[in-house]
C-alpha cells in the first residue's frame, strides 16, 4: 500500500501542478528550503512554458501561482506581459488578477508599465464601478510621472463622480499625480475643496489627506485652505458631539481616523497663524476634554490633539491642558500610549521645559522599562532633561541607568553625560567626579574626545590634582578592566606621580591607601602585564614610566623602570619597541632627561562641539559604526593635551579655536617650549660628544634653519609622547635629503616622513622659534601676526570692546577648507579685580553675509581669566567683514551693563 | 505615509507582502527577514513601536505591528503617520479579514492571498488611507466577488483545512 502511494505520489511530483490551492501544498509539504526551491523552480519552469503556449484558459492560474511564488522571493518578472493580457480580458476575475499581478510585479522604470497606460484609460471609463475603481486602485499605487500627466483628466472628471467609491479612490489617485508630477496640483485645487464638504466620511478622509499632501508640497495652498478652517471644525464638532453613531462607531469613538486626519490638518492650516489658531482653540478644548482615554482608539485622537496644541499658536491653558493629557498617558499602564508621551514630550520639551520637567521622575522610571523603544525614549528625554538646577540629580540617576544599560547605549550616554557635565557643573570637584565614576562604569565605551577632554579638565584644575590622581590610583588598584580609565589614570599618573607620591597614603572609601614609589610602578607594571592591556595602553604606560622616572627619585625603582623599558625593546609592536628604545637612549641623556619630560603646558579650555553628538545617534551605533566615527586618533589625544590643535574628526572649528590659544597660555607655552628647544639644541650641539655609538652627520652644523626646527619639532613630540603614526619599520633612510640630526640619535625614525597634521598641530607652540614655518598654513600665520602686531599689548586679535575694564578681542582665521569661511575667535577678558557674570554676546553682519555662532564657553569670565567663543561667517562674495556687537554682562558689584559696539573692517592681511 | 503592510506568521514565513515604494525583490525579502527577527523577540506586553531600520529609511520610518495569534501584522509607517493611529487601521485590517473569511485564521490568508491583496487595497491605496468603515470595505470585497463569479471564474470554495487557531482570539482593542 505505501509503495503504492509513494509511486503515485512520484508521478504526480513529475506533472505539472493545475491550481494554486495545489502548489501552496506542495510547497507547504516541503521540510526543507531546498526542496522548496526545487518545487518553485519546476513550477515556474511550467509557467513559462504555459505562457509561451498562450493558454488562455490556464492563464489565470499561472499568474495566480506566479504572485504566489513572488511572495516566496523568487523571481517572477517574466508574468508581467501576462498580467497586461489579463488585464484586457473582459471577464472581472481576470481582470482584477491582471491589476494585482501590475502592482505588484511591475514597477515604474519598466517599459511594460507604458502599455498599462493605455488600459488603465479604458478602465477608468468603465461602466461598472468596480473596474472603474480597481483602475484607480492600480492608477494610485504605481503611477509614474509620465502616467500622471497621462491620466490627469480622467482623474479630475471622476473626483466629481456620483459614486462615492470611486470619488474617495480618485481623491488618493489625486494625490498620488500631486506628488510624482507637483505642478499638477493646480488642476485639483477646486475639486479638492468640494471634497472638503463631502458627505461621506471615507470621501472626507481622502479629501483631508488630498489637502493635507497640497498643503506640504506647496506651502502657498495652505493660504487657500485656510479658509476651510471654519468648515474643518464643523466637522469636528459634529464628530466629538454626535451621539451614538452605529456606522462610524469605533468602540466607542465616532470615527476616530477622520478625526485624526482632520486635526492633523488643523495643526497645518493653523501654524504660523494667529486667527486660525484662535478659531480652533476652542474645538481642540472640547476634543481634549470630551474623548475617552480609556481605549487606544480615544488615545490616537487626544496624542493627535495634544501634537495640534502644541504646533499651533494656541492659548497658555490648553497647552497646559496638553501636558497634562501627556502626563497622564505616562502613568499609563499600556506601553503604547506611554512611548507616544515620551515620543511628544521630546518633541515638546523645546518648549514647555518646565512643564516637560514636572514629569522628570516618571521619564527616569521608563530608563528601567523592559522596552527597549521606551527605553530609548527615555533615555533621549532624560539628557534633554538636563539643566544647572538639576543636573546632579539627574546625572546621578543617569550614571545609576549607564551601569545596567545595553551596550548599545552606552558609547552615546557617555558622550552626552560629559557634554552635560561640562555644561551643567556645578564645580569642578563634581564635575571630575562625575567624569570619574562615568570611567569606572563604563570605561571600555568612551570616544577619544571625551577622554582627551577629561585629561584637559583634570590638568586645568590644579587645585585638585592630588585628590584625582589618589582617586584614580586607588581606582586602578581596585579595577583594570575599563579602558577608558586605565588611559586616564596611566597618563594622569605618570603626570602628577609626585603629587601622589607627595601626598602620602590616603583614605578612600574606608580604605587607606598606601602610596610609594614602588607601588605606583607596581601597579603600572600589573596593568602592562595584565589581562586587559592592549596596545594603547602598553604605549600610555610606557611613557607614563618614563615620566615617572623623572618624578620619582628611589634608585630602585628607577632601574626597575630601565628594566622594564628594556623588556620592551624586543617588542614585536613596532610603536612599543620604537619608544621603549627612545627612552631607553633618553636614560644616556641625564642632563636634558628631567627637562624633556616635564609637565606638559595646561591645555587651553575647549568644549566638546555639539556636532560630535550629534553623529552620534543611536542608530549608529547600534549598527557598529559609532566605533568607526570615533573621532581623532590617540595621536590628536595626545597632541592635545600639549595644547595644541589637531584636525580631529575635520571638524574645522574645533580646529580653529585650539589653533588660537589664550594669550597666557601661549605665552607660557612659547616660554616652555623655547626652552625645550634650546634644551634639544643643546643636544644637538654637544649631543655627538656624549653618544659614541651614534655619530653625527657632518652636516648637521648647517641643515637649513626650517628643517632642522621641524624636526626637532617632532623629536620633541616623541619626547612628550607624541604619538607619531607608526611609520615603517625600516630604518631611517641614509639618502634622506634634509640630514636629520634626530635618526642619528636614534630617536626618530625618518622625520620627515611624520604626518604633515603633527607638524603643522604643533607648530604654534612654536611659532617664535621658527618664524620660517609660517606659511604652513592660513590659520597658523593668522596666529603670528596677530600675536606679532599686538604683542604691545600681551594680547592676540583686535579689540574689539573695551570698557569698564572688559575687553573683547576678535582673532579672524580664515576656515583651511573653504575661503569663504573666516572664523572668528571671540576672547573675552576680565581685568577687573571681580567676577563678570551673565556675559551675553551677539553679533550680527551684513546681509551678504551669514553668521553662526558657537555657545561661549562661560557666561562668567574670573577676574583675569578670559573666556571664548567661537563665531563663524561664511562669506561668499568676499565683502568687508563688519560686526555689530551688543553685550551685556553684570559686573562684581551687580551692576548690569548693556552695551553696543562695532567693529570692521578688519585689517587688511587679518586673515 | 505607509510604506509597506507585512503579514507573516510566528516563524517569519511571509503571508502578505505590499510595499508602496519601489523596492527590488532581494530587498523586500530582506526587509521582512529584518523585522521579524527584531518583532518576533518581543514579549507581547511591550510597546507595538519600533524604529525603522537602515534599509527601511532609517529613523523616521517606525514599524508598527500586532500580533494575533500565529501572525505578525506589520505597517512600516513614515512620520506624518499617526502610530496609534495605525494600530486602530491594523485593528480595522484584521476584523475586515475576519469578517470576509468568516472567522479567519492563518490558513486563509495562505490559500486566498490574493483576496488579502483586494481587502488591503481597499483600505489603503499608494500608501495612504482609503476607507475606514469596515462595512464599506466588506461591502465593496462582496461585491466584487459577485461580480467575480458571475464572470465565472472558479469560485474560492471553503476550506477543508481549518487551524484550530482563529485570529479572532488575539483581538484587542
């Protein structure tokens, strides 16, 4: 018996499968995709030999069977033909096979789809108003621009159909012709507002969506509609307060996608407009209060409501009606209606901040909601949250979320956690605090800008060294495996390792901590061996023992730092053998060793830019590439902390605002580094005498003044730690044209091969001593002369306002990318002996111009102190820059000052 | 705008399938690969929200779906789309499916996809709604499976197979 049935089941495999009903069961017979593919692939075989026959009376079917196949995904384009003779058949059936096989298999670039036109005119003439509405049906799906403007009239003259089926149909082929061919729209303007006034609530709700689509593809309909206003909320009345309608009801709700549709339009018409507004204030009242919240369908209309209030130029009450509503939708239970909350709040906390923030403690539960999409909500909401009142508040809440957070959001919330810590702090003990717990948490997921900004903030508060620098040794002796904190506390280490030192033991957390100078090494040699090293970390160590070597005097420990350093030479990292063996030379060099690895120079102030954020989304980052955005190198890191500019992430402004140091700093830094440099003349000098093994080039004495400051440039920067791009392995080349006094002290491999960005970076701090490096580039000439041409008075820049004892300086550059770009960088310097606060200043240009500006970086400015901000005028056809200032800003004894200047055209050769 | 109505059962098999958008074959099938392996993981309790994924058009577009039953019904949806909104439109999809089929259940949409196609399109049309009043819709699908009939096609004949299963278990308003 089961042979019997086995071999009829092999005949009836071999034939051809007749009705569709019978190859879905064959394809649901299937166990295993491959046998689905080979019953897919014979039946289509099959239909394309019935095709090529020109069966008529199998066409139908196959075409059926085609569609079928094509929602499996295989390929089924060759039925298209069949579909437009279907189409032409006489019989219904076929027909509406015909028009679903064009809609689905054939799409707008194809030629059949020319051939469909010709159909389609026919049908749309039809007698029998289902032809006529499966033409629109196909017309308002596929419609190419071509067809648009084919069919236009036809569609026109059926918008005034008796029939209400085919004007609701024709209303959305409207549409469709609206968006592929806009310059039609003007044929539709009148038929468009009699749909307005249709009886029919399906009709309506096309005529709604036709208007809406009018009104967005041009702005100008809007003006024209708005004189349906009036009639709009006729409507909505009559839907809010009919009573029980059985044929709209909706559990409930009288036609609630009709009332969707309409105030969406509303919110349309009445944006911008004050008399719009105020005619639906009083309707949008009623909708607010009168529907039902407890269903979904009464929750869709209130959100459609309450996204109206908040567009339209409503009065004070019904917005606070509308955060209400929204208050309440999140301590709702049904998740739905708290994702649309968070959903409108983030759309609404631009502008109802207060009110938004009333609802702070209920957003920071939805972080702990088990959706993701809410979490997600939340999370956004929370960091818009954020303000000097309660930033510690929510940033604790906010650290407590990132220690259970997904990975996926971690990389983003550590940026936005230090972006608001540094907006918001309140001091700096806090501020580095947070900064330092953030580390702890979720130390493997920070971008490099963040880091470098951290290390900026630490060295910039010397009033605190000695507490971050216990707080992270004790934090590393605890935990090693956050990566983030590792760098920070290896750098921060080996900066202020006799700070620690100095400081003695100390207590944290209930702990003492013992410090000694074999114990900070010991640690760092635990990390350098330990589990969690990688590269990076090796290379911050080593130099960060080469620090230490000149910080910490306990003989031991300074030949277990050669020992270590030694180790190393044999690395097979070309970057850990080349700086383990530059220090281990630099141990040869007693003389110079303590003055190369001093402190570096306090980097200047900066904020992270908000643009580095906002890349920074979380779409991003769940699909990886945050990691591949990340931003500069560790080499920009590092070159920052010496204070200098890098082209981070090309982000020009950023660039711009390093390449300008304050002008203390920058004086501190020329005097620092000149002595660097005459530190390394000196070795350069006498330098041959003292190393036998690497003898000098004879013509070291006369290397042309330029090259020979470049490079000691850069053998300075692998001093500092400069993290010079691992360059090739080879040795340095003998034919090197410019003779390299470095490669023969063997610190530098190929100088001149180091990247052009590090030479051109550093080459501010330096701008005294090589004044041939000038025309390296715009900006870095901009730096000279100004500070040239003002050195008299101790400032960069051009003054720009100078009163009661505040003085604003302007320092132009022109943007390296585009000409017609000049960034100004704005100095704001307090010579009073007190604090200026609230500073607010703006600036405008004339009208060829366009201006932007960054936030300044303080609205306070110390006595002393200089404060910046960073201004950005794009102009294009090259006029003078002129600025109109105004500024105002309290000083010490409360007195508020309002001020205007001018300023321009700036010098000629100002940038 | 709707972007695309997906329906496909509790182990990602595609039972419906129409996007309103030009999209090639290979994509189509990836995208519903996509959105059932990020729907299905999600416990019914949760939101029916998700954001839209790279191939969709990234952050603006959100997935909205129910789940009755065996199957997933899901609209891809743009911005200027109501999310609670198209829930109710789901709500009205699958009751109109249910009214045609007469209790429904995954079985019919398998065997009468076409007639799945013919409900949708006459509730949505290039992406924007059409008709919300479920009367109209069955009456408009009746109709034209008289006229159907009367041409004398084959005539869609019940169902032998019936899963035990009907969607009308899973509604929820």
């Amino acid at each position: 018996m089961n042979s019997i049935n086995s071999i009829s089941q092999q005949i009836l495999s071999k034939l051809p499968l007749y009705r569709l009903k019978d190859l879905i069961k064959a394809v649901r017979a299937c166990k295993t995709a491959a046998e689905e593919r080979s019953v897919i692939q014979k039946e289509s075989a099959n239909i394309r030999t019935a095709f090529k026959e020109e069966h008529n009376d199998t066409r139908h079917a196959n075409v059926s069977k085609l569609l079928y196949i094509h929602m499996l995904g295989y390929p089924a384009h060759f039925g298209q033909m069949e579909c437009l003779k279907l189409v032409a058949s006489p019989k219904f059936a076929d027909k509406r096979l015909g028009y679903l096989g064009i809609m689905l298999l054939i799409d707008e670039k194809t030629e059949v789809l020319t051939l469909v036109t010709n159909s389609l005119k026919n049908d749309l003439n039809h007698s029998n108003m289902y032809v006529v509405g499966l033409a629109l049906c196909t017309l308002g799906n596929i419609s190419s621009s071509e067809m648009a403007r084919d069919l236009c009239s036809e569609v026109e003259k059926l918008l005034g159909s008796s029939n209400t089926y085919i004007r609701k149909k024709a209303g959305l082929c409207a549409l469709r012709i609206v968006r592929r061919v806009p310059e039609l729209h003007e044929n539709f303007l009148s038929r468009a507002k009699t749909l307005l006034n249709d009886r029919s609530h399906g009709v309506l709700i096309t005529g709604v969506t036709l208007v809406t689509e009018m009104c967005q593809q041009y702005p100008e309909n809007i003006e024209i509609f708005r004189k349906a206003v009036p009639l709009l909320v006729r409507h909505l009345k009559n839907l809010v307060s009919a009573g029980f309608s059985p044929e709209h009801d909706v559990t409930g709700v009288t036609d609630p996608f009709l009332q969707v549709k309409i105030l969406r339009l509303l919110r349309i018409l009445a944006k911008n407009d004050q008399e719009a507004s105020d005619a639906m204030n009083d309707i949008l009242a009623q909708v607010a209060t009168n529907t039902e919240s407890t269903k979904n369908v009464g929750n869709a209309i209130l959100y459609e409501t309450v996204l109206t209030i908040m567009d339209i130029q409503s009065e004070a009450g019904l917005r606070v009606l509308a955060v209400n509503i929204l208050g309440k939708f999140l301590s709702n239970r049904d998740n739905n209606i708290r994702y649309v909350a968070l959903e409108t709040l983030n759309k609404t906390v631009g502008i109802e901040t207060q009110a938004v923030q009333r609802h702070r403690n209920i957003i920071l539960d939805c972080l702990r909601d088990g959706d993701i999409s809410i979490r997600r909500r939340a999370l956004e909401l929370s960091f818009a949250l954020i303000n000097e009142s309660n930033v510690r508040v929510l940033t604790r809440e906010l650290l407590a979320f990132l220690e259970v957070a997904d990975s996926e959001f971690k990389q983003s919330m550590t940026t936005k956690i230090s972006l608001a810590a540094e907006r918001f702090a309140p001091n700096s003990r806090w501020h580095i605090d947070t900064m330092l717990r953030m580390l702890k948490l979720a130390g493997n997921f920070v971008r490099e800008e963040v880091l470098a900004n951290f290390i900026r903030l630490i060295a910039q508060t010397s009033q605190l060294h000695q507490y971050t620098v216990q707080k992270l040794y004790a934090g590393l002796k605890q935990d090693i495996s956050q990566e983030g904190f590792v760098l920070a506390g290896v750098w921060v280490i080996g900066e202020y390792g006799d700070v620690l030192v100095n400081g003695g033991s100390f207590e944290d957390e209930n702990k003492t901590i013992e410090v000694s100078d074999s114990s900070i090494v010991g640690l760092l040699e635990s990390i350098l061996m330990g589990p969690y090293a990688n590269q990076l970390t090796r290379e911050y160590i080593l130099t960060t023992l080469m620090k230490l070597s000149s910080r910490l005097n306990d003989h031991d420990v300074q030949q277990n730092i050669k020992q270590i350093l030694h180790d190393h030479s044999t690395s097979m990292e070309v970057e850990i053998q080349q700086r383990a063996v530059e220090y281990t030379q630099l141990f040869s060099f007693d003389n110079i060793r303590s003055a190369v690895l001093e402190r570096m120079p306090v980097p200047e102030g900066r904020s992270i830019i908000e643009s580095s954020t906002s890349e920074n989304d979380i779409n991003s980052h769940a699909s990886g590439q945050g990691q591949q955005k990340s931003g500069p190198s560790d080499q920009d890191l590092l070159l920052d902390l010496m204070g200098v500019g890098t082209a981070s992430s090309g982000d020009q402004q950023q660039e711009e605002v390093s390449v300008s140091p304050e002008p203390q700093q920058q004086q501190q830094q020329t005097q620092q580094s000149t002595q660097n440099i005459d530190l390394l003349a000196d070795i350069f000098g006498g330098g041959g005498g003292s190393s036998g093994s690497s003898p000098i080039p004879p013509t070291t004495s006369s290397p042309p003044p330029s090259s020979s400051s470049l490079n000691k440039n850069n053998a300075l920067m692998d001093l500092l730690g400069g993290d010079v791009q691992p360059q090739p392995s080879s040795t340095p080349p003998p034919s090197n044209s410019s003779p390299d006094p470095l490669a023969s002290l063997g610190f530098s491999m190929g100088g001149t091969t180091s990247p052009s960005s590090a030479q051109r970076s550093i080459s501010p701090a330096f701008s005294t001593g090589s004044p041939a490096m000038a025309n390296n580039s715009p900006t870095l000439s901009t730096t000279q002369t100004s500070s040239s041409t003002t050195t008299t008075t101790t400032t960069n820049g051009y003054q720009a306002y100078g009163k009661n004892g505040f003085i604003i300086n302007l320092v132009p550059a022109k943007d390296r990318n585009n000409g017609a770009i000049i960034n100004i960088q704005v100095l704001f310097h307090n010579s009073t002996e007190g604090t200026i606060s609230s500073l607010q200043f703006q600036a405008a240009v004339p009208r060829s111009q366009k201006l932007q500006m960054a936030p300044a970086s303080s609205s306070t400015v110390q006595s002393g102190g200089t404060e910046k901000q960073l201004m950005r005028i794009n102009n294009p056809q090259q006029t003078p820059v002129k600025l109109r200032l105004r500024i105002s800003y309290v000083l010490s004894n409360g007195q508020k000052i309002d001020d205007v200047a001018e300023y321009g055209p700036f010098p000629e050769n100002a940038f | 705008m709707i972007k695309s109505v997906l329906i496909f059962n509790n182990h990602g098999k595609p039972r419906l399938i129409k996007f309103y958008q030009q999209i090639d074959i290979a994509t189509q099938q990836a995208l519903v690969q996509e959105i059932y392996s990020l729907v299905s993981k999600r416990p019914d309790t949760v939101c029916n929200f998700l954001e839209g994924s790279k191939l969709l058009g990234g952050k603006d577009t959100r997935v909205i779906y129910r789940h009755y039953a065996t199957l997933y019904f899901v609209f891809v949806v743009d911005e200027s789309e109501s999310e609670l909104g198209i829930l109710d439109l789901i709500q009205v999809f699958v009751e109109s499916l249910d009214r045609c089929f007469e209790n429904v259940c995954e079985l019919d949409l398998i065997f009468h996809f076409d007639e799945v196609h013919h409900i949708l399109s006459e509730i949505v049309q290039g992406g924007m709604v059409l008709e919300t009043n479920m009367n109209e819709i069955v009456a408009a699908i009746n109709e034209m499976n008289k006229a159907k009939k009367k041409s004398g096609a084959a005539t869609t004949g019940s169902l032998s197979v019936r899963a035990s299963e009907t969607l009308r278990a899973g509604f929820r308003h």
